[in-house]
C-alpha cells in the first residue's frame, strides 16, 4: 500500500485552510466559507456563478492518540488542497471545464451537491439496469424550473 499524500506534515491547518482561500482567489472565486461541526468541516466558495461545497470528514478526537488525531487532521487538509489546485490548474489550463472538474461539489438550488444527488441513483442504476432521473423532477420546493433553472 502506497503512502498518503501529506501522511507526515506539520504545516498547521490554518495555515493550510489560507493557502486554500489565496488559490481559490487567485483563480477567481468572489466568495469563500468555512465551518465545521462533529465530525467533518465544510468549505464552500463560489467561482464562475457556481456554488461549491466539500465536505471534510475530521478524525474522530481521541484524547489518549491526539497527536495522531492532530496528524490525520492535517495530512486531510493537505490533500484537499492538492485536490483544489491540480482541479482548478485543470481548468486554467483547459485540460476541463469548471463543471467538469468540480460537478460532483457544486451546490444545486435545493443545498444539495450534485453529488449528493447523483451517487445514490448511479448505483441504484447499475442494481436495476434502469437510467436515473440524474437530477430529479426539475421542481424545487414545488416549482418547477425553467431551462434557465429559474421558477
């Protein structure tokens, strides 16, 4: 088995979580959040008009093993963003499409990623041999939506 990208860093995650916003700035995201909770932290910025969201699931703490835990937590951090920068160097380079690179991540208008959307009926597809309805009804909250995706 191959080592983790980032397994023995000591680049602290704030310090990281700013190398994240710079990159995202530099490529021209006008918006950018940060959060966590239990479990995961969350980053969301906005690029090109699209909302994106990733999710990242955090070590569970452990105060007898917490310089491992504090080790995880980096090398995570570290690798998202090396999964930032090489997906919007794909896109500046034109090797993809911003949708491309990030569609997974992106944030529809009902708070959902496509991702979050798509993945459970991907492997319902695969089970049952049937296409899926990719991104539902088209309604949102009731409406449906126009080709524009407005009301």
């Amino acid at each position: 088995m191959s080592r983790r990208f980032a397994a023995t860093t000591r680049v602290p995650v704030d310090r990281t979580k700013v190398e994240i916003e710079r990159a995202l700035t530099n490529y021209g995201a006008d918006q950018f959040i940060q959060g966590w909770e239990h479990g995961r932290a969350m980053l969301g910025f906005r690029v090109k008009d699209r909302m994106v969201r990733f999710e990242l699931a955090l070590p569970e703490p452990d105060s007898r093993r917490q310089q491992k835990i504090d080790q995880e937590t980096r090398q995570r951090w570290r690798a998202l963003l090396l999964v930032i920068k090489a997906k919007l160097e794909a896109v500046a380079s034109d090797i993809a499409t911003f949708e491309q690179e990030f569609l997974a991540h992106i944030v529809l208008p009902n708070n959902k990623t496509v991702g979050e959307v798509l993945i459970p009926q991907i492997g319902s597809a695969y089970k049952t041999g049937k296409m899926p309805k990719l991104l539902g009804d088209g309604s949102v909250e009731g409406q449906v939506l126009s080709k524009e995706g407005k009301p």
